[in-house]
C-alpha cells in the first residue's frame, strides 16, 4: 500500500464530517482504511444519542452495521428509530450477572450512569444533578459478547460507560473476543479542572496486546497490534 497517499490533500466533502466529540470517528476510519479493513461490524457500548457525539454513526452512515446497548429508554427508542439496521439492546453492561441494576439519569444524559458513587463525583465536581433512579435489566459483558457475537468479535468497539470502563476492560475475555480497534473514554469528568487521565485503562490494554494509536484528550484510541503487525509489516 502507498502510505503516502494517505498524506495527500483530499477533497473535503460530506464524507468527512464527523458526528464524534473529537472527531475520533474520522480516526477510527482512517485507521481502519489503513489495516485493510473493508468488513466492518461494531459494538457501541453506552451508545447515548444515535447521531450526536456517536461515534459508530459515520459507520453506519457507509452501510455498516452492529449492535448499540443503551440502557436508556428514551435514548434506545431513538436508536430504533434512527438507525433500523443496527441492532439495539435496552439494557446496561457490567461486571456482575445480576439481572437487574440501578440506573441513575442525570440531568445531562450523558453522564447517565449504574455506577452510584460515580453520582457522587458528578454532584461533587459539576452542576450535574440526578433526576432519576429506575432499574434497568443488564448484562454481564461477556454474555452480551456471547449473544450478539458469538462468532467473531465486532471489529470495532467504542466504549463510553460512566464510571465502568477500566471494569469492564478487566473482565473483558480478550483471549475469545479481539475487536481490531477500540475507542475508550480514559479521561475522568469535571467541571472544576480535576479531570484526569484512567492510567489503568493504558495497562489493561497494553496487557492484552493492543496499542494506543491517538488520543483525543478525552478519548483513546488502541489498535490490536498483532492485526496491525500484520497490515503494516
């Protein structure tokens, strides 16, 4: 392959717009471009809005499916609605097998979350507030991988779960599911500058064999490395 290509000015047209916080979708694209990866199927875990901030969205949008999981009712009827190709679960994820979970809406639903001490840390460090605590049905991560993909691993997975992502990472069966790329949300939230960086998250996947390729600030992106040894030599 010409890498230099990819140096290149391009024509900006439609096909460039992002729908990502930080343009990490025009990233995932890219190096997905560059493994050779053409077959793309995703996981978006705490998919939130189906269009806003989403970082699966661009991929859909070229005629790629996969499976969103949102535990928010009002969000998950959006995702039906807006995006009829992919699959939609209305449930949470985690770590435990408990089928039935807290869920707690914040005013801002993005920082929705199952995590109640996570609540606390909005509260004490945003104008955040909860607005409502119903129980939602979940799903330990490995049994949603199961279900949803029970033959392969989706090539790219995004996740964004508040308060659970280093949890989930640690009890992710990467020796059965190996996602090529992975966009995970490593930096903490806060209004009042204390936001920092889940350096744990940077371990668990440098363990299981993957390697950061970008960062966002708020967002980072890692590459399997062995899928990426093998497109780039």
């Amino acid at each position: 392959m010409d890498f230099f290509k990819w140096l290149r000015p391009r024509k900006r047209d439609s096909e460039q717009v992002s729908f990502s916080q930080s343009g990490e979708d025009l990233i995932v694209d890219f190096v997905l471009s560059w493994m050779g990866i053409s077959e793309i199927s995703y996981l978006d875990l705490g998919a939130n809005d189906p269009l806003c901030f989403n970082n699966t969205y661009r991929l859909y949008e070229k005629g790629h499916t996969g499976v969103l999981v949102e535990p928010d009712v009002t969000l998950s009827e959006a995702i039906r609605k807006l995006r009829p190709k992919d699959i939609c679960v209305a449930c949470a994820v985690g770590v435990t097998h408990d089928p039935e979970v807290s869920f707690y809406k914040m005013s801002a639903d993005t920082l929705s979350t199952t995590q109640s001490n996570t609540v606390d840390l909005y509260e004490k460090n945003s104008e955040h507030r909860l607005t409502l605590e119903v129980k939602v049905p979940q799903m330990h991560i490995n049994a949603l991988l199961a279900k949803y993909f029970p033959e392969k691993a989706p090539i790219f997975v995004s996740l964004d779960v508040e308060g659970l992502d280093l949890q989930l990472l640690e009890a992710w069966n990467f020796s059965r599911w190996r996602p090529s790329v992975i966009c995970v949300e490593t930096l903490t939230y806060s209004q009042n500058k204390t936001a920092t960086k889940v350096l744990d998250i940077f371990k668990v996947m440098e363990l299981n064999g993957y390697e950061q390729y970008a960062d966002t600030y708020i967002n980072t992106i890692f590459v399997n490395k062995a899928d990426w040894d093998r497109r780039t030599g």
